[in-house]
C-alpha cells in the first residue's frame, strides 16, 4: 500500500532538551492515523515538521512523497489542517472566511463557488453562509474549520483534537464526516486523548512518551496488551494483603491493584473470572458495589509507559 507520510529517525532538539528522540513510523495512503501522548510527549512538535513549520534537527521525513525540508512548499499545498485553536476570522461571515482561504490556494473563479456551496452543505452550514462566525458555537466553527481545510481537495488531513470542547451530537457529525473522508481516499492524521474517539476513527494509534515512540498497534490489540477487562470492586472491610495477593494468582488476573479502598483487577483471556473473583473476596469482604469495563486510555497509556496520559 503506498505510503502517506514516512518518517525516520525524526529528531527535534531545542538546545539541551529533546522534543522528538528518532522517531521513525509510517502512514498508509487512506489510513485515519492516531498520535497520542500527554503534553510534551512529541505529538504537536511532530505535525509541525510534517506541516513545514520547523525543522528536523537530525533524520528524515516525507508527505505524499515530498521531502518536508526540500519540498516544503508542496507539502503545504497537499496538507489541509485543522488546528486546535481554528483560528477563523470572527467577525466575517462563514462564507467570507471560505472565500479568503480559497484565495489564499488559487481556488478560484466557478470552481471556488460551487466548492464553498459543497463543503458548507457538508457540514450543514449553509443556513448560516451569511452569519458572523462570532455568533457560532463551537461545534460550528470546528465544522467550518473542516470544510475550510477541505476547500483545496489535499489529500491529507492534519486535525488536532477535532472534536475538542463541542457538545456530544456536534462531536458525532464531525465523526461521521471523518469517516467519510476515509471513504474518498483521504488520509487523516489525528491527535486525540479520547479512546471513544480514537476506537471510532482511527485505523492504528501512536503512542508517544517524551518524544519516543512506546507503542503502535490498533486500538483493538493496544487494549489487550493491557488487558480485556478492568473490574473494580468495593469492599468492606478493605481488603488484607493476603486476599491481594490470593486475588493476583487467580488464572486471567493480570494486574491488582488497591487505591482510596478499591480494588481495580485486570483481566485477560476469554474465560471470564468474575465469579472466581466474587467466590474469592466473599470468604473475607462483603462486596459493595461491582463494575466491569474496558480499560480506558489513560490506564493504557499507564500500563505501557508509568505515566498518565492527562497532565
């Protein structure tokens, strides 16, 4: 499958400190692709080399087969992008900060026209071509900060945090609109701290710690390095070291542990050990209250790295 973005040995260094430490992955051409990692682990440092906004200090990159330090301008007109802040112009309507920005690629003439009238109705913004973005919300603006990054066709998406700050049925239109780039052949590059949105979207997840690369795998297989389920119990009178440990050698138990009087257990394989469990905890505790779910990206990010993915 070609590749969109190809990466090898990426360093960033700012004097003495290392943002990205040989960072080598790839990207397939039709692939919605994940980064993750809390603040500092790398990930906005990264798409600021793949955008052409700073230089690699050591290794090598390519988007869409242009080299990032010797094709910079090449790389910026096939890359659409979708920052954190949208950075729209508040005071102009909807259809004047489309219009400025297909100025700003020579989309121009008929063509220019009937493109904003397509990706408005895309977005279900057409109502509102005629109002001032200040009176949007934000699920609105980040929906017209996705049509605007479609405006010149690119074949790559760069969306930091796309559905950040919106409100639940905003944030499953911008999935379903995503999703469809994916079907026409885009390819996505995505930074997010959400496991829903990233189980939804993304084809494999990145995992950056301190400018290294700790894991890479589909969100599928990066929940099951850590385990199937998480099930946690409360217990009274809180449990002795010894039920503990009797909980740890349970066939299936990966993981125990006991935080604020629970017990968070980590459970693999497909035999269900639930009831081994309660069986277990009844000869010394009266259970109180009893969950099962999967992990969750912060307990992920935890198992694999010692650090939380929220800072």
């Amino acid at each position: 499958m070609p590749v969109a973005i190809e990466l090898r040995e990426l360093t960033k260094r700012f004097g003495t400190f290392v943002a990205l430490d040989s960072l080598s992955l790839s990207v397939q051409r039709g692939e919605i692709f994940g980064l993750l990692g809390p603040n500092g682990s790398g990930k906005t440092t990264t798409v600021n080399i793949l955008s052409g906004l700073s230089r690699p200090s050591a290794g090598s990159a390519t988007v869409l087969g242009y080299d990032i330090t010797r094709d910079t301008r090449a790389v910026r007109a096939s890359l659409g992008a979708v920052p954190q802040e949208t950075a729209l112009y508040e005071e102009l309507t909807a259809w004047t900060n489309m219009v400025f920005h297909a100025d700003l690629y020579n989309v121009v003439g008929h063509d220019r026209n009937s493109r904003i009238l397509k990706l408005l109705d895309l977005v279900q913004l057409t109502d509102r071509r005629d109002s001032r973005v200040s009176t949007f919300s934000g699920g609105m603006k980040r929906r017209l900060a996705l049509a605007r990054a479609l405006l010149h066709d690119p074949q790559l998406l760069y969306l930091d945090e796309p559905t950040l700050g919106v409100d639940v049925q905003s944030r499953r239109a911008l999935w379903d609109y995503i999703l469809g780039l994916k079907q026409q052949g885009k390819t996505v590059l995505l930074t997010t701290n959400y496991l829903e949105e990233a189980n939804t979207l993304c084809d494999r997840l990145a995992i950056l710690d301190h400018g290294k690369l700790v894991a890479l795998d589909t969100a599928t297989a990066l929940k099951q390095r850590y385990g199937d389920m998480v099930i946690d119990l409360e217990l009274d009178p809180v449990p002795s070291q010894s039920l503990l440990g009797d909980l740890r050698a349970l066939p299936g138990v990966s993981e125990v542990v006991l935080s604020d009087g629970h017990v968070h257990l980590t459970t693999t394989g497909q035999r269900s050990v639930t009831g081994d469990i309660i069986t277990l905890v009844a000869k010394q505790s009266t259970v109180r209250s009893i969950s099962q779910r999967e992990p969750n990206l912060d307990e992920i990010f935890l198992h694999l790295t010692g650090t939380a993915l929220r800072d």
